[in-house]
C-alpha cells in the first residue's frame, strides 16, 4: 500500500478577456515547474475561502483587483503529484480593476485563445482545464 500523499487545496482565477481569450502566466525558471504555462493562483491558506485566496493571489501575483461577485465557479482538478495530491478549485473571472503587472518573478504572460492551449506546456494538474475551456464556446 502506498502512503497517503499531503493534500493541497488551491484556487485558481481564468481570466477570460471579451473575445474569449484567457490569461496564461509563466512560471518562474527557479521554481519547481519553472517555464511551465498556467492559470494563476495559489494555496488556500486555513482561513480563507477558495475566492478569499484568490481575490489576494490575484492581487499579490498580477497587481489586480477582484471581487468576490465576480467569481464564478468553473470546475475542478485532482491531480497526484509525486510528493502530494493537489485539489484545485478553478473560477472564471470576467472583470477585475487594475492592469496586469506581474509581481513575483514570473517570465511572462500571454492572452490565448482557448483552441491554441494545446501549444503550451503546462502542470500535469493544469491539463483536464484545456478541455474545459475549448467545451465552453
């Protein structure tokens, strides 16, 4: 039997723009996944709800504003990594304040269309979401 991996809980933000493209950032080249293509967000902390944790990922990743009416629940992922099992709860988010400036290091970002996801290399974790989004128009 194998050991029970550490479960990670994380919310994640499409942010979808008027045309339909959404936001990709590029992970960090020193982190773990670096170069990687994903949605943002990030760990949900023991006192917040999923949207608490992404109103301040969001804000802290990308300098951005967003209210909680402004999230709306879009899917989710469980996924195992080697050293833990990620929960992903995923939102899509039409409207936010500010403009995108990236704030933690990351190497870029890009507004895609969701039929060329396919040409990014994303987290094993981020992948079911390339259907989600392609089924939605």
């Amino acid at each position: 039997m194998q050991p029970k991996l550490p479960i990670v809980y994380v919310a994640a933000g499409v942010l979808e723009r008027e045309d339909g493209s959404v936001f990709l950032v590029q992970r960090p080249l020193h982190k773990e996944m670096g170069g990687l293509w994903e949605i943002p967000g990030g760990k949900i902390e023991p006192d917040e709800t999923p949207e608490e944790t992404l109103i301040r990922e969001l804000k802290e990743e990308l300098g951005i504003q967003v209210s909680a009416p402004d999230l709306s629940p879009l899917t989710f992922v469980s996924h195992n990594y080697e050293k833990f099992h990620l929960v992903m709860l995923v939102f899509l988010c039409k409207k936010w304040a500010g403009t995108i400036a990236l704030q933690e290091n990351q190497e870029s970002f890009e507004w895609v269309r969701p039929s060329d996801l396919n040409n990014y290399l994303m987290p094993d974790a981020d992948k079911p979401l390339i259907e989600v989004l392609q089924k939605r128009k």
